[in-house]
C-alpha cells in the first residue's frame, strides 16, 4: 500500500553474495541493502561491495536502479504493498525530464499486447481490470491508498540490479499519466517497485524465495534490507506466523497483500476486550491485517482502534497532558495527541509509556517507548511540543483493513518467507546484526 505518511531519505550500498552452486536465477543468491536514514521534510557491507543506491523522497522510499539498453538511470518507490512495477514513460508533462524514462532509446523495450497471456491472465489482482488501448496494447491503471494514481502500458524491460550481469526482462507498466497528493514531489519519482506476493511484482519476478528487513529507527545505523535467504548462525530464532490466503475473490479483500490474522491488542500487557469476530475478514473481505512497510504508522479498524485510545488515554492518565483540540487530527486518522515540554523529553518520558503489543498467530509485536508517539512537525503550544499516539483509524483513512507499518516494525528481523508461506518476527538490535552482516554505521 502505497501511502506518502513517511519522510525519509536513505543510502544503500549493495553487494551481492553468491552461493557455493552456481545459478542463473537470483534465488541463489543474497543482495544486502543497508539503509541510511535522515527523517527530514525534504530536504560496507559484504565481501563485493558494487552500486550505490541513493534514497532521497521525502515521503517514500526510492531507490536508483538502471533500466533498458543502453542503461537509463530512473527512480523508483519500493512498495512492499503494491504489485506492479512501474516507470513515468511521458516526458512532456513531467516538469523534471531527467526523472523519465524513455522507452524510444531502448533496444530491450517491448510493449505487451492486450492478446498476450500476460494481459489477459496475470493482471487478474489488479484493483482495476487491465484494458485494451487504440493500438491493442495492454493498458493499466493503478490507484493507491492515498488517492495518487498512474495509468499507461504494459511492457518489458532489462532491470539491472547492482554489477550482476545476471539482469532479467521484467514486466512493467510505462505510464504516461501520474497524480497524486504533492505534484512537486511525485515528479522528482520515476516510478514504483512493486514488491507484493502478486505474479507481476518485482520480487516474484526475479524468483527471490525470501527477503527480510530490519529498521532500527536511529540516524547512526538505520537498518538493512535482505533479498534472499537469510540463514544466519547468529540470528535469533523466528516466530512465524502463516500468510493468509483467500482463494475466492473478494471484493475489500487484497489477495496478493502479505496478510497475516492479528489473534488481540494488549497494553502493558493487559489484552483488550475486542471480540474475535472483529479481528477476522467478513464476508465481503474487510478486516485484513496486512504488514506493510510501505505505510508508516499502524490503522486499525474503528472499534477496536478506539478500544486501545481508551486503554492507552487510561494508562497514561495523571502522566501525559492530552491536546485537548477537537478539531485536530493528525493526518487525518490520529485524534490522540498530547503536549509535551522539552523537559519532559529529556528526562525520558517516552520510555516510560504503556507498551502495546499487538499479537498474531504464532508471534507477536511488541511496541515501547518512543515510537508509541510522533512529534508533529512545526506545531508548539506556548513551550510544549505536540506529541501523537501513533496508532491511526483506518475509518478515517477509508480502508476496510488493518495495516501494520514500518514505525512498529523497529527492533524486529522480519522475514516474508514466500516459500513458506510465512513471515518470521523476532526483536533484534538492527545495528547489532548490522554489524554481524559486516555493514558500517
């Protein structure tokens, strides 16, 4: 799920580790991605260190990669909630040319056809069914949670991922119309790569069987993406919980999401009072709980999001200040918010807040301390900073599910093991196994 809650900008350095057997598919082998992150409005790992990767969106996650032949270099979103890979193809309504892809100067360029397999089959997750233009090709239009949008072709393409001369022709959409929320930003982004569990996504295209990640949330070591296997003497043990899958097609029901069943909520240990009835999909597929890194703070749907505002407002009584402004509404989906002084932050307040936890079949997430809240940019009440819950309403958001994001995902190896069917948690020190990974703060 694609949404611009989030502001970072990283650095990944890329190195490519090969297993002893030799193999032309990338599932034989590991790439590691350590990550450097600032969050700021706009503004070695391994034995082989090749490319750099440069993140710098404000508002989501994007890496360089090189496409076509000759190689064209482009920017690309990674959205492990979005299927479809896609590049901005029309260069002359993007005020930022340099940010386009141009398909007339590839030789490996070739559109897909709406007669093709491709078209007619594989796109069958898409919100949108796939169509067929004036010139037969396979058209595409893609919507996402924060009412941005892309439509154009689909096509294939050479992707050339770090110095391997192992590059693969992978489908993609070239879009000749994008919008969104912020023009300025969404023109700086060449395009998305989808990493769903979808056929046309980029991770089921290039045959990786795992990837994992892990976000430390700190500014000296951030954290590390791994595409691959990760069977490390050294790693903590998994808890896995199984994927959900829903063969029926449903119409709120996202069936190439990496969906998991959330089992209950507790606070400081305490688990609420929410009816299992509410925790599990309906009828129509409302009621999913999906991991999403590409989201940043945690939805849940209204009733038992306001059954944990109650119990965390509760606890933190006598202790926390609420902003008591109506009207305010942190991003549209987080009424729970407090003034904090400077003094309070650094005698550490925040590591002393009831810790939430949520828990799932078979493992669980445990948040404390800082995370639990955000620091409204650019908003102070007379000396007192503002401070939200981080926790969302995803009513408020108009999406009919549960969405785990990454600001909860700090400290936790996390493994989409897609083999399996499974995604493995288990709380780590991301700079710790940084280290182990040879990657340097």
């Amino acid at each position: 799920m694609h949404h611009p809650l989030f502001s970072l900008l990283l650095l990944l350095i890329l190195f490519i580790r090969t297993n002893q057997c030799s193999s032309s598919s990338y599932s034989s082998q590991t790439l590691v991605l350590p990550l450097k992150t600032r969050i700021t409005p706009t503004d070695n790992s391994g034995h082989r260190p090749t490319d750099k990767l440069h993140f710098h969106h404000n508002v989501t996650l994007t890496v360089t990669l090189t496409v076509g032949t000759p190689p064209q270099n482009i920017s690309m979103v990674i959205d492990t909630g979005s299927e479809l890979s896609w590049l901005r193809c029309n260069r002359t309504s993007n005020p930022n040319p340099a940010n386009n892809f141009d398909p007339t100067l590839s030789s490996s360029y070739s559109p897909i056809p709406c007669s093709s397999p491709t078209c007619r089959t594989r796109t069958r997750d898409f919100l949108i069914p796939a169509s067929c233009d004036s010139d037969k090709l396979c058209h595409a239009t893609l919507s996402y949670a924060d009412a941005s949008s892309s439509e154009g072709n689909l096509a294939a393409e050479v992707f050339h991922i770090g110095n391997s001369t192992n590059n693969s022709s992978l489908i993609f959409g070239c879009m000749g119309s994008v919008s969104g929320s912020d023009p300025e930003e969404d023109s700086k982004t060449t395009g998305l790569l989808g990493m769903n569990r979808g056929s046309l996504s980029f991770i089921s295209q290039m045959g990786f069987p795992k990837f994992s990640y892990c976000i430390s949330g700190t500014d000296d070591f951030p954290g590390f993406l791994l595409l691959g296997d990760s069977n490390f003497t050294w790693l903590t043990p998994l808890n896995y919980t199984p994927l959900i899958r829903i063969s029926t097609p449903l119409p709120y029901f996202d069936r190439v999401a990496y969906t998991v069943q959330l089992t209950g909520i507790k606070v400081n240990g305490k688990l609420l009072p929410i009816p299992k009835s509410v925790l599990v999909p309906d009828h129509t597929g409302a009621g999913q709980t999906m991991v999403d890194s590409g989201t940043q703070f945690t939805f849940l749907l209204g009733p038992v999001y306001t059954a944990l505002r109650t119990e965390f407002l509760n606890q933190t009584n006598g202790t926390l200040t609420v902003y008591d402004e109506p009207d305010f509404v942190f991003q549209g989906t987080m009424d729970l918010c407090y003034l904090i002084s400077p003094v309070r932050i650094r005698t550490g307040i925040l590591h002393r807040l009831p810790s939430v936890s949520l828990v799932f079949e078979g493992a669980e997430i445990a948040v404390s301390g800082q995370p639990l809240l955000y620091r409204v940019p650019h908003l102070t009440v007379v000396n007192d900073s503002v401070y939200c819950f981080t926790f969302g309403n995803s009513d408020l958001m108009g999406i009919e599910a549960y969405v785990i994001g990454h600001h909860h995902q700090q400290n936790m190896w996390i493994e989409f093991d897609l083999q399996r069917s499974r995604i493995g948690l288990a709380p780590v020190q991301c700079d710790v196994s940084g280290q182990r990974l040879g990657i340097e703060s």
